[in-house]
C-alpha cells in the first residue's frame, strides 16, 4: 500500500500549508500546485491504472475524499483571508467624526461682478438674450455705425484709447448693437455685459469699468416700453422707494435721449461727494433708436422702432453697497472684497 501511505501523507502536508498561507496568492499557487492540471493529485490518480483492481478502486475513492477535502479547506481559508482583508480596509477607514474638521477658505464673489450678474438675470428673466462682443473694437463700429461720424464733437464725449493698428478700445457696449442687428432679424432683444474703457479718473470715473446695453428693436417698440423696463429694473435692484427720475439727454444713436438719475444712497439725497451734492448719481443713458442707426444696419427704419440703453455697473455696486469712491473697488484690498462674502 505504498500509494496509499503517499496520497495519505499528500493529504496531510497540503493540509498543514492551507493552514500556513497568508495571501491569496500564495493560495492560488498551492491550488495549482495540488488540483492544476500537472498537480500532484492528478498525478496520483494517473498512476492509478499500474495498481491492482481492488486496490484501484479504494485508492481511487480515497484520492477523491482527499479532493473534496482540500476543495473546501481552500475556499475556507480562501474566505478567511478575503474577511481578514475587508476587515484591515475597514479599520484603516475610520472616521474620526470628534476631529475638527479640515478648514476650507471659500472666496468671494467681487460686488462688481456680483451686481453685473445680477442685473443681467433680471433682464434675462424678462426674455433678453445675453450676447458678446470684444473689447478691441473697429472705430466703424464703435463711433461711426453708431452716427458718430470722424469729426463729430460727440466722439470728444468719450475719451478714447487708440491703439497702433487702428482699432480702438471701446469706449462702450453700444457696438454690441451694431453687431447684434447686423447679425441678427427683428424681434431682437439682447442684452450686452462688458468691460469698456475710457481715459477717466475720479471718485466716480474709472478708465476701466463694466456696462450693460440693452436693445429691443420690433414693431411698436415706444418710449413707454423702455421707462417701463427701466423702472421694473431699478425697483428690482433698489427697492420700490429709491427716487427716479428721467433727464432728457442726447445721444448720437438714439432719439429722443434720455439719462435716468436715482437718488443717492451714500447720503440718502442729502448731497455728498459721491451726488456732488446733487442728491442724484447717474445710473445710465438711452433712448429710442436713431433711424440712422437702423440705415447702417439695414433695418427698415419704417416698419421697425427699438430702445436702447446703457448702464454703468459700477455706478449700481456703488449706490447698491454705499462705496465712497469708485477706485476701491479695484484696489482688490481683501479686507475690502471679504465683506461681500455670502452677499449673493
Ligand atoms: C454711454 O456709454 C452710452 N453708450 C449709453 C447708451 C446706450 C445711451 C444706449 C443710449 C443708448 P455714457 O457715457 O453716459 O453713455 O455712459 C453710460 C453709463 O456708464 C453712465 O451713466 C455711468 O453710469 C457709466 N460711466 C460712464 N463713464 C464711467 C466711468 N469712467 N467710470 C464708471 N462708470 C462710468
């Protein structure tokens, strides 16, 4: 019985080493190692035909109990380990929910920024598209579409900066307009958010500042239309007691022209150096669309009527958060820019 003795002596070593594995890949190479293919049961049961009949048969029976035994052990210990790994993972994976936690510095929205979107989803809100232009700009399109012919004291009202290759920094979001209705076929209503440039400089004057332009061009678009919008908007940004008035004005694209004045919040109408003691501050210019305008852009000037405007975001983030004096809100001073944080 040398082949029983041997098998029963397999049983036991690879009985021994299921229990001494600590990887489960050093389990998947003991199971090659026995059941594979080339494994040393196999071999066993290969031998099994030089044995006599009776002997065969028991020995045939005992290889495959042994089998059968060394299958289960390894998927126990198969299970085993996989529980010891979960269980290590789960440990190194503690939270700690007594720590402090980690701080996270959240930032700012800039109150420029914050009033410029603001104002636009107002005006969103009330069926305005959003549309872009650039700030280098073609003098065609910033002055002359516009029926600021070279030449016309107009263009003085804007101090400009030129640059070498005879483009311009625009002076304001009104080329949008032009752009707009060149691009697009009434009904049109958009509305332009920019930065725009000027050579400016004092409490309420920067050179670099933002605006936002409006456009509605359709038939029957009045006078009455553009106070009515305008009126919704300051009363959606400042409340429904901030005085308002409307001060005829001119402008070479619109006409007839308007500026609209709201009272000063810095001093509550009193007069200071932000109202220059008028009790008012400027919020924006606009008007009615001058036909010239339309024959630069081939609108039938006949069939189609349209307002425009254009506001000075500054100007609102001023008025909005009562600031003195337009430079501190580009000196980026954070102790400045921190105080609006959670505004919006
Ligand atoms: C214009 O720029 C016209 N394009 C507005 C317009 C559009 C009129 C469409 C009619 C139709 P104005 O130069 O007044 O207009 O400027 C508009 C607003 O920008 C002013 O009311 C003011 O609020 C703001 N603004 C003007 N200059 C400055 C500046 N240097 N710094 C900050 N805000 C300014």
């Amino acid at each position: 019985m040398e082949v029983k003795d041997s098998i029963l002596a397999l049983k036991e070593g690879v009985l021994k080493k299921i229990e001494d594995v600590k990887t489960l890949d050093e389990l998947n190479s003991l199971r090659v190692e026995i059941l594979g293919k080339k494994g040393k049961l196999k071999e066993i049961l290969k031998s099994l035909g030089k044995l006599p009949p009776e002997e065969r048969k028991e020995i045939g029976k005992l290889a495959n109990e042994i089998k059968e035994i060394v299958e289960k052990r390894l998927k126990e210990k198969e299970e085993a380990i996989k529980r010891s790994l979960l269980e290590k993972k789960l440990q190194g994976e503690k939270i700690d929910i007594t720590l402090p936690p980690s701080w996270i510095d959240v930032g700012a929205s800039h109150p420029v920024i914050s009033t410029l979107v603001e104002i636009s989803e107002i005006f969103i809100a009330m069926g305005f598209a959003v549309e872009e232009g650039p700030e280098v700009e073609y003098e065609e399109y910033n002055f002359d579409m516009l029926n600021i012919p070279k030449d016309h004291p107009a263009r003085d009202m804007q101090d400009t900066f030129f640059l070498n290759n005879g483009m311009l920094l625009r002076t304001h979001t009104s080329p949008v307009q032009i752009r707009a209705m060149l691009k697009r076929k009434p009904p049109i209503a958009i509305i332009a958010p920019g930065r725009v440039y000027r050579k400016d400089a004092d409490p309420t004057h920067s050179p670099m500042f933002h605006q936002i332009e409006g456009l509605l061009v359709d038939t029957d678009v009045t006078f009455r239309d553009l106070k009515g919008i305008l009126k919704l908007f300051i009363e959606h940004v400042f409340g429904k007691d901030i005085p308002i008035r409307f001060r005829p004005s001119y402008f070479p694209f619109t006409e007839p022209s308007a500026e609209v004045d709201i009272g000063c919040t810095v001093c509550g109408g009193t007069g200071c150096r932000v109202c220059k003691g008028t009790g008012w501050l400027e919020i924006l210019g606009c008007g009615m669309v001058d036909p010239n305008v339309f024959r630069a852009v081939n609108i039938d000037h006949e069939k189609y009527t349209g307002f425009a405007f254009g506001l000075g975001v500054e100007r609102i983030a001023m008025l909005r958060y009562r600031i003195s004096d337009i430079r501190i809100l580009f000196e980026n001073n954070m102790n400045f820019n921190l105080q609006f944080k959670g505004i919006r």
